[in-house]
C-alpha cells in the first residue's frame, strides 16, 4: 500500500512542478519552493516502511525542490536558481521562528491542540540547524553541479540533471546525519539511516528527469 501511495505521491508532487512552471513560469516554482519546503518540514515528522527501507514522508517534497532549482537553471538563469535556494532557506527560518513563537502562547481552558502543535513542532536546535545547513549546501551543490555540467556537455539533460542531483543528495543526507547525531548513535547506526534515506532519493532523482524533460520541451 505504502509503495502504490508513494508511486502516486510521486507522479501528483512532480507534475504539480512541472503544471506550476508552465502556468506562472518561474515565478510560481519560487512559489512551490517556499510552499514545498514548509511542507516537507512538517511531513517529514512520519515515518513509514518503503521497499524494505525505514524513510519518511518529507522526502517526495525535498526531492521536488531540487525538481525546481533545476528547471530554473534549465530554462531560466543559474543566478535564478540561486535565488530560488536562498528563498527555500528563508521559508525553513521563518516556518522555525513563527512555529516555536505560536508554541510558547499559554493556552486556554478549551484548547485542544497545543500537545499536537508540540508534537509537530517542538525544536530540536541541533537537528533544526543541521537541516537547514545542509539544505542550503546541497541545493548549492546540486545547482552549481548542473551549470557546470550543462556547459561541458549541452546536450545531455538527463546526465546533468541526475548527476547533479544523487551527488547533492549523497551529500545532504550522509553529512546531515552526521551533524545530527554524532554522539546520539554509534557510527553504524548514522551510515545505515544515512543509507537507507539516500537509496531513497536516488531513485527519486532518477524519476524526476521525464518531469525535467517535459518542463524542458515547454520553452
């Protein structure tokens, strides 16, 4: 059930980035970054099985901004794209900042929602700000990976695009576990969840590049 569920979250998330480009341009992929990185923030709170693999819900939305800073790079400008990380890290600020100040209001008598707020959004510092450190190194990675590729070798979209995609993803996931949980879990236990995440959203890169062809043939 999981696998089928996923298939379709898949085909919605990435087609909504290609609908978005096509109807706003890349005013509207700015828009899903922002919206698709608070999300993904909130989504990655569920943990499921998948192929055999523990992972969790906000990966599909992580891996749809890289979908995007790729299209914008693709059909845009490096410079845009650059613009669209720096948009992303901002949302991830500002959704920490509004989210930990709603949770320190004292509720009411009738309130019944303040121990699930906290459930969602209770801060853990180490984890927020290793999240948000290798958000913004690996959608730098991925973007600048791209151009560069995209100039040694034009003609080869789907080499640029997954290239620069698993590679950044490697990164993102092997360094973020690392910063936070070095001293929480044994050495082991990070590389297996880093892993296991990473195996994930190699083949989620792999699914993105039809969407990037079909936002690419839009032009």
């Amino acid at each position: 059930m999981n696998f089928i569920l996923g298939a379709i979250s898949l085909l919605v998330t990435f087609g909504l980035v290609v609908l978005i480009e096509k109807l706003f341009k890349k005013e509207g992929l700015f828009v899903w970054i922002g919206i698709s990185t608070i999300i993904a923030n909130i989504l990655v709170c569920k943990s499921i099985d998948l192929l055999g693999f523990t992972t969790n819900l906000g990966n599909i939305m992580f891996a749809s901004n890289f979908l995007a800073t790729d299209i914008i790079c693709e059909k845009y400008s490096f410079k845009e794209s650059k613009k669209a990380v720096m948009l992303g890290l901002c949302s991830q600020i500002i959704f920490l900042l509004i989210t930990q100040l709603s949770l320190a209001y004292i509720p009411n008598e009738v309130d019944t929602i303040q121990s699930s707020m906290e459930n969602l959004f209770s801060l853990n510092l180490r984890v927020s700000i290793a999240s948000m450190i290798m958000y913004f190194f690996s959608n730098m990675v991925d973007i600048y990976l791209f151009e560069f590729i995209k100039r040694k070798v034009p003609s080869k979209l789907w080499l640029r695009n997954n290239v620069a995609t698993i590679v950044s993803n490697c990164l993102e996931n092997y360094f973020f576990n690392f910063l936070a949980f070095l001293g929480i879990y044994d050495l082991k236990t990070i590389f297996i969840i880093a892993t296991s995440t990473t195996i994930i959203e190699i083949l989620l890169a792999v699914c993105d590049t039809p969407f990037l062809y079909l936002a690419e043939k839009s032009k």
